[in-house]
C-alpha cells in the first residue's frame, strides 16, 4: 500500500516538474522583426539650448494661485510660435481654457480617425529650502555636463519641446500627415486640468471630434529600475489609477476631559483607523496587472522565469513577494494610506468629532462605490460616518486595448528609436491629465520617451530635475518617427 502511494506521488510530481519544465520554455522572450525608419539629424545641442529656454519662463502651478497665471505663461505659448515658425505655418491653433494651446495639422485621408499628442508645460514649485542643492538653479535652463537642467526638464516641458521640434523639421523637410495630428500642451496639469485639458476636451466635444488614440506622460523608459532587468522597460500605460480621499468620522457627547467616558471620539476613530489598515483591499495578478507583470517575466533569470511561467501554480507566491514593495503592490491593488487626522483643539476639552482623511488610489477592477464599502466593511461600525472628501474624485480610467493600433505604433517606434528595450502594457499609480483626454480618444497610452534610471524618479518634483543631451535627441526622433509611422 505504502510503495503504492509512494508511486503515485512520484508520477504526480513529475507530471509537474515536466508540465513547468514545458511551459519555461515556452515562456522565451518574444523577438518580432521591427522595420527600420530613417532616422533624422536632429542637432541634439540646439534642442537642448531652446530646452534650456523654455525652463526659464517659470510657468509654475501652485494650488493657491489658481486662476492667477503670471505673464509668463502668456510668454511660454508666444514662445512656441516664434521659436518654431514652420510648425505654426503647418498647423492651425485655437487657445482654449486661456492659456492652454490646441493645434491641429490637417491630414490629407479624412476617412483615418485623429490622433492626440499632449503634454503639458506648467511646473511644480522647488521647495526654498532645497535650493542651494541645485548645481545649476532650477529655473536656469543650464546646459551643462551634458544635462539640460530646471523644472520642466523631465516633467514635462522636455516633451512639449520634443514634439514642437519634431513637428518643425517634419513640416520643414516637407512631409504632410495622411492622419490628422492634434496636440494640446496643457498649462495646469499639476493641479488637475480643470483649465487646461478638460477645456481641450470640452472643445472636442463641441466640434464632434473624437480619437483613434491619445498619447500623454504616465510612465517612461525604465532602466535598472525592476530588480533582475538589465534591458530597459518601456512601460506604455493603458490604464491610470482613479483617486478619492474619505473622511471617516467618530462622534461622541463632548465635555470636560476629567470625567471622560470609557472612549472618546478620537480612540474610537483610532480603533476605526487600525481595523481599516488590518487588511489590504483585495487585489492581485489578474487583468493589466497581469499582462505587465507577464509581459516582464521572460526576461528574468531562471527561477523567476518558472514562477512567471507558471502563475496557474505560483500566483499566491508571487502575489505574496510582489506586495512585499510598496511599488509592485501599488500595481496589484487599490491603496490606501490615512494621511490627515482632526480631534478636539484643546488638549483638556473632549472632542464632539474625530475626523480621519484616508487617501486611495483607484485600481481599474475597483470604482469609488467599492472603496467606500471595503471601508465601511472593514471598520465595522456602523456609528462611524464615511464620505467622500470634498465631495471630489475620480473613477479609475477604463483599460486601453494592448493589442490596438496605437499601442502596435507605439511599441514599434521604441524599438525603432531605442533598439533592444521590453515593451510592456502598464498602470498608471498617479493621476495625469489622460483623465481628461480619455473622454474623447478610443484608446489613450501615456508614457514618456524619456529614458529613466531610479535615481531620475526622484528628481521628479525633487531636486537636481535634469534631463540628458542625448535623451532630448533621441525624444525628437522618437515623436518624428511616431507621426510618420501612424499618421504618414
Ligand atoms: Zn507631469
């Protein structure tokens, strides 16, 4: 009896190693002929120089100024009409939400749908303590050690300068696009486009004017920045993660604090606050997270190869290993993080309201009816108030098809322009402006042709905002080659 079982195990286990062994070969990286495509001289120098110029109009988005834009916002968008003169010949161009321009260049075919390129030249503030740090100020616009330097040089003036040059020595050399190409360069994105790219979309409401696909930042080329991966990621974003913050309040009878009760509103909100963070919203492999994770994973080494190749069996343990980072749970899941605490404003007086402010970052299989309702499940009291905070938020984006048109030109192009890189669908964790543009393109990507190393992430809205000679270069190469390979 005991050799019987004994066998049995014995063929079930190399049922399993043979079944593994079978799908990690399988599992290989996928090599597909790419087309190659001229490439054109693009004098990288000069790029950077009227990089450098653009960084100095300090276009900055604070939250307090909303509505009060400086003169050099006006400045910036006149700038792109001197700075490039074929370009604005080429194309027609509408102002919309003030200060947010909308150009236009005319495909010759109407029957082909139009395409969006955006991105958006406002900045963030630079912290006054931080200053000094800079080498080069970081409104210098320096070209320097082979860096443009300043806010704006990464995110994202550097792409509005991309595609104005692109578009400049396209029109230049005489190329007309079959499909029309729109761009709208927003100037609040970093407090939201309530101005800039949700009136761009409201114009293409009102003009019936819909996209086959819409291309904004997101994501960027990533190198040595997923552990175990020496090509470079080109993580195209399908999907962007939605954002709601609640307010979860606890109530009591006030009073003086020398005859308390057993619990106060704030110890009552704190138990409410400590069930919550007991368990993560339910999340995981499954859908975009999925496809980017698999789209990685034969590119790893050996065992990691098996894991991935095998997720029928290893899931849990992937599942387990890719929540233990803040940034590979951050794809997997909705997030959240209690950021905001309000009690009693006297230290001897019983507070009558406790008030914690949570912050959630949506996964598309979530909405925000689902978070409230993990939370309300997860505190489980019902005395305890939740709602909405401000009344604000928004639903995480639908998922763009990675197998469409855009995407297909998109992974082309990064290979033609960068050579061997992983091109992967991807989540968005942050909120960019594609919020607004994807109500009206049938499917919106939104990445960077930017190429990122771990220490580049952090100077994203952080000191020393920098971004390479070469890397500018090869960006206006990269839109040139986008607009000729989707719309030529
Ligand atoms: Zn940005």
């Amino acid at each position: 009896m005991f050799k019987k079982i004994l066998k049995l195990v014995g063929g079930v286990l190399l049922i399993l190693i043979a079944v593994q062994t079978y799908n990690t070969l399988r599992y290989a990286p996928q090599k597909t002929a790419i087309a190659a495509i001229e490439m054109p001289a693009v004098n990288e120098n000069d790029v950077a120089n009227r990089l450098g110029e653009a960084i100095r109009m300090q276009t900055i988005s604070t939250a307090t100024d909303m509505g009060e834009r400086g003169p050099q916002f006006q400045q910036f968008v006149d700038w792109l009409v001197t700075t490039y003169p074929n370009a604005n010949a080429a194309m027609t161009r509408v102002m919309v939400g003030g200060l947010t321009p909308v150009y236009r260049w005319q495909g010759s075919d109407p029957a082909l749908k139009p395409i969006l390129l955006t991105a958006h030249y406002d900045v963030v503030p630079v912290a006054e303590s931080g200053v000094d740090s800079w080498p080069h100020g970081p409104f210098s616009g320096a070209v320097a050690e082979g860096f443009v330097w300043g806010r704006g040089a990464l995110d994202d003036k550097s792409a509005v300068v991309a595609i104005m040059e692109a578009i400049e020595d396209l029109s230049k050399s005489g190329f007309t696009p079959k499909r029309t190409v729109y761009l709208s360069f927003g100037h609040d994105e970093e407090i939201g486009g309530q101005d800039g790219a949700a009136s761009a979309v409201a114009y293409f409401k009102d003009n019936n004017i819909r996209m086959a696909w819409s291309l904004d930042e997101g994501s960027m080329i990533l190198k040595d920045v997923i552990g175990g991966l020496e090509t470079p990621v080109a993580s195209i974003n399908v999907a962007e993660k939605g954002y709601v913050s609640l307010d979860i309040i606890a109530r009591a009878e006030g009073g003086h604090s020398s005859l308390p009760p057993r619990d106060t509103a704030v110890s009552t909100l704190a138990k409410a606050v400590v069930n919550l963070q007991s368990a993560p919203v339910p999340g995981g492999l499954n859908g975009v997270s999925r496809e980017f994770f698999e789209g990685l994973g034969p590119h790893f080494s050996l065992v990691k190869r098996v894991l991935f190749a095998n997720m029928w069996l290893y899931r849990p343990v992937l599942e387990m290993v890719l929540s233990g980072s803040p940034a590979t749970d951050a794809m997997m899941r909705t997030t959240k993080a209690p950021t905001m605490l309000v009690g009693s404003a006297k230290d001897n007086v019983l507070p009558q309201e406790a008030i914690a402010t949570v912050n959630f970052r949506i996964h598309p299989r979530d909405s925000i009816q689902s978070v409230i309702d993990h939370t309300r499940k997860m505190i489980d009291n019902p005395a305890i108030e939740i709602k909405v905070r401000d009344g604000f938020g928004n639903e995480p984006s639908a998922v763009s098809d990675k197998d469409g048109a855009g995407f297909k030109a998109l992974s082309t192009t990064f290979q033609q322009v960068f050579g061997d890189l992983i091109v992967v669908p991807g989540l968005t964790v942050a909120a960019t402006d594609s919020v607004h543009y994807s109500q009206v393109s049938d499917d919106s990507y939104r990445i960077n042709p930017f190429v990122f190393t771990g220490e580049d992430i952090k100077r994203l809205h952080g000191r020393n905002e920098r971004i390479s000679v070469e890397g500018m270069g090869q960006a206006v190469q990269f839109y040139s080659a986008l607009i000729r390979n989707s719309a030529g």
